[in-house]
C-alpha cells in the first residue's frame, strides 16, 4: 500500500513540475486568468509543448491596426497580443489566449501556406480559404480544449466558445467581420514583396 502511494504521489509531482510552463512575461492585469488558464494540465502541456519548439512566448496588451480583431499571434515577436482596449471577463481573456497559443502550435502550417503565395502557387481566394481553414481547426481544439477544462472545473463558464462546427458556415463568419479580408492583405503583402 505504502509502494502505491508513494507512487501516486511521484506521479502527481511530476504531473505538476515537469510540464509548469509558464509565459516568458505578461502584464500583472492578466496574472489571475493566466494562472487559472495555466492551472489546467493539458493547456500548460500545451505552452511547454510550444515553447520547446522555438522559445519562449509572452503576452501582451498592445493596440494594433485591425480593429475586428481582439487578439492575435505575433510569430517574429513570439507574442500573444491582446487588444488592450477591450473589457474582457476572465473567461474571454482564457478563450483568446488558448486560441493563439493554437496560433503559435501550427505556425508551420501558416508558413507553408505563405509560400505558396510567395512562389505564385496559390491565388488571393485559395489563400484566404486555406488560412482561415488553418484557423478553424484550431478554433476546434481550443473550443475542445476550454470544454474539458470546464468540464472538470478549472475555467468558469463564461470562458465557453460557441463557435460553428461546420467550416463553410464559419468561413461566412470571417468574411463579414472583416478578418477575411485582413488575410487577403496579408496575402497582398507577400505577393508586393516577393514579386510573386
């Protein structure tokens, strides 16, 4: 009995040491969402999961151009910028921040799809499609994600997605709000620059 316990207890310190990820820094207004994101073992997988690839990620509260989006993923900087000028609760600030560091997970797949468009293998639309195709499947493991973790009570219920499950209805979404059309820029810079 004295072996199983000891062994449970082994396993539970390295379940909360080995992978205690945590941001390289953020601003002292995030610490308690970012402690509670943090809290949940697979989202503080996650972060050590990213930040072992390439380095160190930190958040931030900046203003930037795009005014329909709330956060974004900064790859050079390797940050997580949230808009500071938006009242967020807890759970918002949970949602984006997970969202982003899904961002940051599948940075190879955006890269590629910039390639493309620097070669002139791929036109303005199938760029659009194919970034926001990116950014669907990882609103899909963060709504899954930010599920489990309130299932088993470590995010308040307010930091709930409801999202659409189908891509098409989704990627409609995107067009209206604007997003679409901030990829589409992107896609304008790459092409200017690399003369694709």
């Amino acid at each position: 009995m004295k072996n199983i316990l000891f062994h449970f207890i082994l396993l539970l310190f390295l379940n909360t040491t080995l992978f205690a990820a945590n941001f390289s820094s953020y601003p002292p207004a995030l610490h308690a969402p970012i402690t509670k994101l943090l809290s949940f073992p697979k989202a503080n997988q996650l972060l050590h999961n990213v930040e072992k690839k390439r380095g160190k990620i930190k958040v931030q509260l900046k203003s930037f151009s795009f005014s329909t989006q709330n956060a974004m993923w900064n790859p050079k900087g390797r940050s997580i910028i949230l808009h500071p000028q938006r009242k967020r609760h807890e759970g918002e600030v949970i949602r984006l921040i997970l969202f982003e560091l899904h961002n940051a997970k599948n940075q190879d797949k955006f890269h590629k799809v910039d390639m493309l468009a620097n070669r002139g293998r791929i036109d303005r639309e199938s760029y659009i499609r194919a970034i926001e195709y990116i950014e669907y499947e990882n609103v899909m493991e963060t709504v899954a994600l930010i599920n489990e973790g309130i299932r088993q009570g470590y995010y308040p219920q307010n930091a709930y997605w409801k999202v659409h499950a189908d891509f098409e209805k989704h990627y409609a979404l995107q067009k209206q709000a604007g997003h679409s059309q901030f990829i589409g820029q992107t896609y304008d810079k790459i092409t200017a620059t690399f003369g694709a």
